[in-house]
C-alpha cells in the first residue's frame, strides 16, 4: 500500500509525532506561499497540510494506515459525503468531480499508477574524528532521471499514468483507476541510469546507523509522482585508540606502576591534540580521570560529550636482579607479609 501522505511529509511509516511535526515545520515554511513563489509551492503547501491534518490525529492516522485513504476520501465524514450527487442529472459529471477531490488529483491516493521514485541509499564510513568535526564531503552515484531528449507526458493520460473509469453498478457509480494503456503507467516517463555528484555536509556528531535524509536526490517518479529521496547511512570507523559510548570518549592509558605510586603527568592525546592530565600520587588501577568537553559534539548541537582517561596500572614482569630487590626493600619495609596475613583475617 503506497503512503503518499508519509511521503508528503518525507517522513518513515512509523514516525514519532515529533518527527512528524517537525516535518511538517519544515516544509510548511519551505512551500509557504509568503515565501515561495515557485510554481506548485502553493499546492505543495496545501498537500503538507492536509497530510499533516491526518498524520498529526492519532484516530486519523490510524484510519489511514489501515484503509489506506483518508477520512476524506473514503467519505467517512468532513469534506463531503455522497448526498446530492445520487440524484439523476449531470451524474457522470458530478461523480468526476467528486473522485478527482476524494483521490485528490494527479497525486493519487494510493491506487493510482503515480508512483514516487525510488529513495537511494548511499554507504559512507567516515572515521572518528570526521564524526567529531562534521565535514563536506562529495558524494559520487547512480540514479534514475528521465531518459535524455524524452518527454515527460503522455498524450492519453497527461502523463499522470492512470485513467479513471465509472461504472455504474447496482449500487450506484464505482469509479476505477486503471494503469493508462497507452503507457503502462509510466506517464510516458522514460528513465535512463545516470551518475551525479553531490556536495554533502555531515553534521558533527553523526554515530553509525544514522541515515541523513538528502530531499529530493532519489529517482525521477513516475506517473506525476516525485522524486525520491537519497538516505545518506553512516559507519563510523572503529579508531585506534578511543572507544566511543554515546558522546563521550575513553582511552586507556598503561601507567607504570611507580607513577601510578608517585603520581606523575601524564600528556594523552585527545581528538584535537594533546593535553596535560596530573595524576596524584597513589592513583588506583581502574580510576578514571574526567576531561570535560574533550568527547564529540551533541549534534543536536548542545555541548560535547566528555573524555574519559582510564588508568590501568602496568606491574612489571621479568625483573632484573636490582629490581627484584628494590621491590623486597620496600616489601619488608612496610611490613607488607604482616598487612597481607591481616586482610586475609579479616576476610575470614
Ligand atoms: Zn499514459
């Protein structure tokens, strides 16, 4: 089942009401007739209203998801019923009336042949600290436009793609939408595989699985239907030496265990160089130091998450004859035999 009025709004089937009224903020101000003067804004304007209408009532959309029509089109109640149109008289006309308003025209309500372009996906891995900045990037792909030196309509359909056929039953008029004969329901729309390329900007922030949504960059429609959109998927690479969780960052870091004793400074790198991190003397294994704003931006653009420095503490193995000795030294010096029995009484 089509879902023009998701498609409308250039939004997924099972999108938040959030989403869809920030759909709905954008595009209604894109198409504003204040501010677009482009030809079709203002109808572009009034078919995100209406579907916003519908997919903002949770009762409306809901109808919508099962019939695929809307409370108008099915009749169900608003914008007209069939009272008045029954009656003998300019019936034909009448009925073409009313199903060119409850299909809504050229753009079909889900049975016509109109049909929008395939949304593209596009694979792009960027590394961790593209992720952090944002970048531009320019995109290389293939995609569906009209065939060069064709045209766009069809002389039997006008290139919608469908004709509406009435037949009158026991019941009263069906109106029928058929794929048009004389072009299969393309709208004599011939499409060609052609290459582009595109500037995009990648938000700082962005983590794997995230799809930037680029309008309008998909393939050509069919039968009057739009194009389709581009779904940018982000991977982002795994990086040598930061794990990332959220927006924060973590880097483990080996410290010799006499600095770990002593306490020591530490210069660890960040994702835009390096910094200074004091350790105090008698620093744990496991202690994690907090640098903040050091992790990747929100890319809702609030702040930065943290970096977090993670102290693992080296014990030395293989040690040379002087060493070993240092280390009984310090052993009998504090008592450490005696220290250890106690705990381990202490535990029984
Ligand atoms: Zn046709």
């Amino acid at each position: 089942m089509a879902n023009d009025l998701y498609n409308t709004l250039g939004i997924e089937k099972n999108a938040n009401e959030q989403e869809i009224k920030r759909a709905y903020r954008r595009l209604a101000r894109e198409y504003h007739p204040d501010v677009n003067k482009s030809a079709g804004a203002d109808e572009k304007f009034k078919e995100v209203q209406s579907a916003y209408d519908v997919l903002s009532d949770p009762k409306k959309r809901a109808r919508y998801d099962q019939f695929g029509v809307t409370d108008d089109q099915a009749g169900f109640g608003g914008g007209g019923g069939f009272e008045g149109f029954s009656s003998a008289g300019g019936f034909e006309d009448a009925f073409g009336d009313i199903f060119e308003s409850f299909f809504g025209g050229s753009r079909g309500g889900g049975r016509g042949a109109s049909q929008a372009g395939e949304d593209l996906r596009y694979e792009l891995s960027i590394t961790l600290e593209d992720a952090s900045k944002g970048l531009k990037k320019t995109i290389e792909l293939f995609y569906l436009d009209l065939k060069d030196g064709s045209t766009r309509s069809c002389a039997q359909c006008n290139g919608v793609g469908y004709v509406e056929v009435v037949q009158r039953t026991i019941l009263g008029s069906v109106s029928q939408r058929t794929a048009c004969p004389a072009c299969h329901g393309t709208g004599g729309i011939e499409r060609q595989k052609k290459k582009k390329t595109l500037d995009i900007q990648i938000p700082a922030g962005v983590e794997t699985g995230m799809k930037l949504r680029v309008t309008g960059e998909g393939n050509i429609g069919i039968g009057g239907g739009p194009r389709g959109d581009l779904y940018v998927v982000i991977t982002v690479k795994d990086h040598d030496v930061f794990k990332r969780n959220g927006n924060d960052l973590y880097l483990d870091v080996p410290v010799p265990l006499s600095m770990a004793v002593l306490g020591a400074t530490l210069r660890v790198p960040t994702l835009d160089g390096k910094t200074d991190l004091k350790v105090p003397s008698g620093t744990q294994p496991g202690t994690r130091f907090r640098l903040k704003g050091k992790g990747i931006k929100n890319i809702k653009g609030f702040g930065s998450g943290d970096l977090y420095v993670v102290i693992n503490v080296d014990i030395p193995t293989n040690l040379s004859r002087e060493e070993k000795d240092c280390f009984q030294k310090i052993s009998k010096i504090r008592n450490d035999e005696e220290r250890l029995s106690s705990v381990l009484e202490s535990l029984a």
